[in-house]
C-alpha cells in the first residue's frame, strides 16, 4: 500500500522520533511503499494567511499547499504522529491542517450537506501526552480530545480511523513503557490492512 506519514516534533531525539521509526520500520518490514513529511524539517508555514483564505474560495491553493494534497491524494492509509501541547495538536500541525484540508479538497457542502472528501482512505493517530488516562478522564479531556480531533477533522474529512493512540505518562515514560508502545504499533501494522476491522479500540479503551 502507499503509506504517508505526516510527522509533527522539532527534537529528532524526541519520544516521537522514536515511534516514528517503529512506524517505519513495521511498513518497511511489510514492503510497503512509504512517505514521511516531517512538517518542522520541511519548514512547513503553519500560518493560513489571506491569501489562502480567497484562494481556497476560488479552488486555488499555493504550491506549497499543493504539493501536500498532491501526498494526501496519492496515499491510500495515513499516518499523524504528534504530541498533544495545552491540550492539542502543535501549532504547526493545526497550521497544517488549516492550510492543506481545504474547501473542495478534504470537505464540501452538497446542497448544505457536509461531505468528507477523502474517503476511502485509512488512518491510524500517535499522539502522546503529559498527564495519565486517569487524569484526562477525570477531567473529561480524553473524551474532548476525541470529539475536536478525530470528529470534528478525520472523520469530518472522510477518513477512516483504524487506530488512534494515546500514549500517557510521555514525559516519563520508561524503556519498558517505550518497548510496549512500540509492540502495539508493530501489532497495528503487522497485520493486513484490510484486516483491521476488529482493532479499531483506543489504546487507552475511550
């Protein structure tokens, strides 16, 4: 299958870096085709300026926005790997998000009907984050984040989200913590594509 990861994290030592390259490897093991767009190397500009607001209006879009959909269009299964900062996602991956899931390119209206325009393709979500499950459903953010993210811009674009993980704790998160991490990934990508009907829980069973 063709692959893409889009990546959000400027330490390359990062936990991130780190679950990336179990991606990586997992997709390579399986010879699948791969692509990594690593927003902060590439120096993705986060800011939607005026310019692409009357753009997206009349279906026109800048190159380097382009170029991106051009990634997005291709891939058949997608990979956001990213932590989550005050309670979501890093500016230049909501920047990114702003800029390249465009009007008539991620999303329409029909008629006044909303519809998700990228259909038919697949996606898992690798976040990590500070506080515990326990702390976040206490505090009722697991279920926000749940509702602003995979709600209200995956789902609303037409994905379908196979896995979304949630890795807690990530600040101190231990060599036993990052191997187990790192094994459900490889189980979540080892197995056949189409085959992931039965694994589409959270890790942390919202």
């Amino acid at each position: 299958m063709r692959h893409l990861i889009i990546y959000a994290h400027p330490n390359e030592n990062s936990l991130n870096s780190s679950l990336l390259q179990a991606v990586v490897e997992s997709l390579e093991k399986g010879n699948h085709e791969i692509e990594i767009r690593d927003l902060n190397k590439i120096g993705f500009d986060p800011v939607l300026s005026l310019a692409d607001m009357q753009g997206q209006r009349t279906g026109k879009v800048s190159d380097d926005v382009k170029t991106e959909q051009d990634f997005i269009s291709r891939a058949e299964f997608i990979t956001f790997i990213y932590p989550i900062w005050w309670t979501g996602m890093p500016a230049i991956m909501k920047g990114y998000i702003d800029r390249v899931f465009s009007y008539n390119f991620a999303y329409r209206y029909d008629q006044g009907v909303q519809k998700g325009l990228l259909k038919g393709k697949q996606a898992v979500i690798i976040n990590t984050h500070g506080k515990s499950h326990e702390e976040y459903e206490r505090m009722g953010m697991d279920k926000a984040l749940t509702l602003t993210s995979d709600n209200g811009i995956f789902l609303y674009s037409g994905f379908e989200i196979i896995q979304h993980f949630f890795f807690d704790r990530a600040d101190k998160a231990s060599q036993e913590d990052l191997n187990i991490w790192k094994e459900q990934i490889r189980n979540t990508y080892s197995q056949p594509v189409f085959d992931l009907e039965t694994d589409r829980q959270y890790t942390n069973e919202h």
